[in-house]
C-alpha cells in the first residue's frame, strides 16, 4: 500500500520506493519504446524528490480503496460540470461522449483557466475534436507547450489575471525613485517646526541668535559638543528607572563628590575584572574565618612562589611558614591549596571581597543602592561608566557656552539646561528657523516635481509634492506609501509586457489571445494543446506546465498508459459512445477501482460516482483482486 501523508524525512523515502515500484507495476503491462522512455522519466522524477502530483494521487486513490466500498450517488450539478468536478477530483471518466462533447469538454477547462493537454490514439478524432472547439478559444489552441519557463508562464497568468486599468496605465507615468524622495521622519521635523515655535524656556531661545552670529567652525565645535551632551544624557537609564544617577549627575557637575565618584568608578573596574577573572575557577571556601590580614600574607606568598620559590617539607622559609596556617583554613574545590595557581585563586577571591567592599562604602558615601550580586555590580559600572562620560559633554558645554560671545546671556546651571541648550544648538543646526523650515519644504517640493515631466507624472508624485507645499506630513507619508505600492504596479506592468512579448515570439496567438482575455476573462487564462500520445509518453512535460490531461479513446488502452499521469495533477479518461474495453486489466478497470468520478452522456450533464458504466458485465467476470495486482495497487 502507498503511504500518504509523510511525517518526516524517512516516511517520504518510504514513500518514493512505493510509488517507484507502482510506476514499474504499471510500465510492465506495456512493452513498447515510448512505455520504456515513460518509465525511466519518471523514475528519475522521483529519484530526484519530484514526485508527479498525477501518479502520486493515482496511487492514493487506489490505496485507500482497498478496504472502502465505492461511494454513493451524488445529485446532478451544473451545467459546467466538467470544470466543477475538476476543481475538487482528481481522476474523471466521460462516458459514451461524441466529439462534440469533447470539444465541449475543451471549452469549458479553458474558460475554467485550465492548462488542457489532449492526447490519444487516434490522431484523426484529435484532430476533429480540435477543429470542433468554439471559435471564442482561437489562440489558446496550440501543438506544442509554449517555450517559456514553467515559473514564466505561471508569473505571466497571474499578471495578467490581476492587471486593471490602473496598472496598465503605469506604463507612461514616470516615478521618482526611493533616492528622490526626502525622507518622511524629516519631512515632519520641517512641518513641525514651520508652524510651531521651538521651546523658549531654559535659556534655549538665545541660543539661534548667539549660533548666528559665529564663524563656521566656532559653531561646529559648538555642535560637536552638544552631540556629545545629547549622546550622553540618551545613554543615561530614566529617572524612573535609575533616579541616583541623575542625582550624581548634577552633583558631579557642580564639582561635588568628585574624589569619591572616582574611586569607586576604579573599585567598580576592579572588581569586574576580579568577577570576570574567577567566573570559571574552582570554589574557594573557609573552615575557619579568615584574620584581617591573611590577604598581605598571601600576596606575599604568592609572590614568593612566583618567583620561582619552592614549597619544602623541612627547612621551610619564614613566608612559607606563615603563609601555611593561613592555607590550612582555606580549601580550593575541596582540598588545602598547595600549588601557584592555588594560591593566586585564593588571593583573587580574597581581592574581590576586598574590592566589593571598598565599592559598598562607596555607594553609602555616595547615596547609591549596593550591588547584591554580579549582575548588579555590572549594572552599576556602567551606568557610572555613562554618567563620567555626560558629567564630561556637559562640563565642556558649559566651558564652551560661556565663550559663545562677550557678555554671553546665556548660562548652564545645571544639567537639565545642559540638555535643552544641546537640543537648541543641534535643532539650529540641522534645520535653522521655521522661516528656514518652509523654504528647505519649498525646495522639496521643487527638487521633487522636477524628477518627471509634467505628461508623465502620477497622481502619487503629485500629492507628495502638494503636501510637502501645503506642510502636510501626514499627506505626504500617505503619497509615500502610495508611490511604494505605484512602483510595484509598474514593475508588474513592465514584467508583464516583457513576459508576453516574449510569449508571442514562440506562441502569438496565444499571446494575443490571453491579453485579450485578460481584460474582461482574467480567469479563462487557459490554453489546450494537442500531442500524440507516442510522443508525450517519450517526452513527458516538466512539472507544473499542465493542470489536466484529457486522454482520448481510453476504453482502448492498457494499464501501462496510466504513466500519462505523470504529466498532470488531473486526468480525463474520454470513452466514445458503443467503445468497450478489452479484458480487464484496463486503464478503465484501475480508475473504476480508484472511485473515480464517472460523467454520463454530454460533458455539461450530470455526475455521479464511480457505478458499472458499460463495460460493467465484462468487469465483473474479472476477480478484483487480479485487477489490483496489475494495476500496482
């Protein structure tokens, strides 16, 4: 039985050796050349991972039949049956259908959008069929698979089957490039500030007047250094979430506490390195409690042992001998420590205690929270590490704004001047005044409505340009976004025409017929092409260039002709009026065991399942089980 539905990676092994022993199932009946070339295609397909959709779903349907009685009769559909039942089956038999009907058949897959290959024995009936399909799919009638890519072909439908009259007009509008346009958040910067005052509050209204009035690298060196205080202070966590630091911050700048913030800024470096050092090395834990100076003895006897000293069991050195009774209260992983590395883990955690306890009396100098474990003592060295660098910026920006001119009105008394004198300097720098906010939009809305001719430009590109004039932000991201979803309706449009130019080289009438369709039928973008069946069996189509292989004359063909499956996900057995099969093992016989769906008399008439059609006398003289056997099941 095949499996379906794989779970992982080995079940689908399992289930390509199944389908390769079905397809061999199926190839045995027949002994011909193009059987043979029809075979070997498709074994190299599932060698690959390509497994054809036609013969995988074939061999499902046939083994989930084994043990399932054939379903009931279903109520008549409509008159487009054929394409309905299609849309949810994967195998159908036409029963006792002329040619007529066939062409009929033809019809109503290609208005379904359907990819149609018609094959069978008698060219002669292909031909008539051919000739019999209504005038209205003249073009999509071909002899050969257009030469396009699969991918192509599929991109190109789909283009054509969403193309509107806007998209199509895209074709001679010409759109500003991403580059041309000014950049939205800075486009709202300039709205903002051409109706609305900067803040005046803190000194920052003097600082435009004073900016004005320096040379161009006086006013740079300004500017650098308010980047620096805006930089810093961003850095800085939120009063909410780190008040003290902001408190220190203050404190510092007016020259308070400095000795003590930078000891313990050094203490704090000390011990993360003493934590980073010891992360990985071995416990060090103590019998007894250590005396107050055991830490300078062992410094001094991990310098004697460094120093290439020994450690002796007779005649010991005076630093051994007091460095011994200290070690003896002291284990590392378990045990006295003996050798160099011993002791240096010893003097390092001993140094750590030591250094967490020169940054806790720095804290409670300070006001600061102690740190209760590693991750806090990392907090707290960078957030100290980001409040010297903003007691630096905003140090200089005071030195530096008490030279800004002589008799200079404007001071930093604190830090939240600081801030709001920085934002000034490089709010005056990057944009100037409102007066200098409107022109710079004005010169947008210039540089941009030049970027396409005045017969070309999109409606886009024009709401863009009168929001940037009318100070509209909003209006002007909207015609942003709008020109992002333009150009890739005009990507789509170029694809599109490029991709039917190239079709109408090797399939004109197709070409002509689909962008005829695609204005008023965008979902009868099907094609019909007709091939004997000698020839697709020797050359099966690449996958996914067809969606239904109707098969001529199937009462005449044998078991191997169902490795016509492989060139479709769907397939049609057609059978004329008075055809009977031979003895079973048929291609008829495997597909009544596979439920497949049965439609009597005109291809738009009535369905119902799989029941005896007729040929059911000469089948039912047939064991079941023999069939199955044959038919790889």
């Amino acid at each position: 039985m095949v499996r379906s539905g794989p779970a992982n990676q080995d079940e689908e092994s399992g289930v390509a050796a199944d389908l390769a022993v079905f397809v061999d199932r199926l190839a045995a009946a027949g002994s011909d050349r193009p059987t043979a070339a029809a075979r070997v295609q498709i074994q190299r397909a599932i060698g690959e991972g390509s497994i054809p959709p036609g013969v995988r779903r074939l061999a499902e349907a046939l083994a989930a039949s084994v043990d399932r009685a054939p379903a009931p009769r279903r109520p008549a559909e409509a008159e487009d049956s054929v394409a309905a039942a299609m849309r949810s089956n994967n195998l159908v038999v036409l029963d006792d259908v002329d040619p007529g009907n066939l062409a009929e058949t033809v019809d109503l897959l290609l208005a379904d959008g359907k990819r149609v290959l018609v094959t069978g024995p008698d060219q002669q009936l292909a031909m008539r069929i051919r000739h019999e399909v209504p005038a209205r799919t003249a073009g999509r009638v071909l002899d050969r698979l257009p030469g396009l890519a699969n991918g192509e072909m599929r991109e190109l439908r789909s283009l054509l089957a969403t193309s509107t009259p806007g998209r199509r007009a895209r074709s001679g509008q010409e759109l500003p490039t991403p580059a041309d346009l000014p950049d939205p958040a800075q486009v709202a910067e300039l709205c903002r500030q051409s109706t609305h005052a900067p803040d005046a509050g803190r000194g920052a209204s003097l600082v435009p007047g004073l900016l004005a009035g320096l040379d161009p690298d006086r006013r740079g060196a300004v500017t650098a250094v308010a980047h620096l205080v805006n930089r810093s202070l961003t850095a800085l966590p939120s009063v909410g979430e780190c008040g003290w630091a902001w408190r220190l911050l203050s404190d510092l700048v007016l020259a308070q506490h400095r000795p003590v913030f930078e000891g313990l800024l050094e203490d704090s470096a000390q011990a993360m390195a003493a934590v980073d050092r010891g992360r990985d090395a071995a416990p060090v834990t103590f019998t007894v409690r250590p005396a107050d100076n055991v830490l300078g003895v062992l410094r001094h006897y991990r310098d004697f042992l460094s120093s290439g000293g020994r450690c002796r069991t007779y005649f010991r050195t005076s630093v051994q001998r007091e460095a011994q009774p200290v070690l003896a209260g002291i284990r590392v992983a378990g045990r006295v420590p003996t050798t160099l590395n011993e002791v240096i883990r010893v003097v390092d955690y001993l140094e750590l205690g030591e250094w967490l306890r020169r940054v806790c009396t720095g804290c409670g100098e300070l006001g600061l929270p102690s740190p209760r474990d590693d991750g806090e003592l990392c907090r707290l060295h960078d957030v100290l590490l980001r409040v010297a660098a903003a007691v630096r910026s905003v140090s200089a920006l005071r030195h530096d704004v008490l030279f800004l001119a002589e008799d200079s009105p404007l001071s930093v008394p604190d830090v939240d001047t600081a801030a709001d004198v920085a934002v000034a300097v490089l709010d005056y720098e990057l944009n100037g005044s409102a007066v200098d906010a409107r022109r710079q939009l004005d010169s947008m809305a210039d540089r941009l409505a030049a970027c396409s001719p005045v017969l070309a430009v999109a409606p886009e590109h024009e709401q863009a340009c009168t929001a940037l004039r009318e100070r509209d932000a909003e209006g002007y991201l909207a015609a942003v976004e709008a020109l992002v979803a333009a150009r890739r309706e005009q990507r789509d449009e170029t694809r599109r025409t490029t991709l039917l130019q190239r079709l109408g080289a090797v399939a004109p009438g197709l070409a002509s017929a689909w962008a005829a369709l695609a204005a008023h039928s965008p979902a009868a973008l099907g094609m019909a092409v007709f091939r004997p069946m000698e020839e697709l069996l020797a050359e099966l189509p690449p996958p996914d260039s067809v969606d239904v292989l109707l098969v001529l004359g199937a009462a005449a063909l044998g078991v191997e002709h169902l490795l016509l499956t492989a060139a479709a996900p769907r397939l049609i057995a057609a059978v004329g009026p008075g055809e009977r099969p031979g003895p079973a093992p048929t291609l008829l016989s495997v597909l009544q065991r596979a439920d497949a769906l049965v439609i009597h008399g005109k291809a738009g008439g009535p369905t119902a399942p799989v029941v005896p059609i007729s040929v059911v006398q000469q089948q039912s003289r047939i064991p079941r089980q023999a069939a199955l056997g044959q038919a790889g099941a």
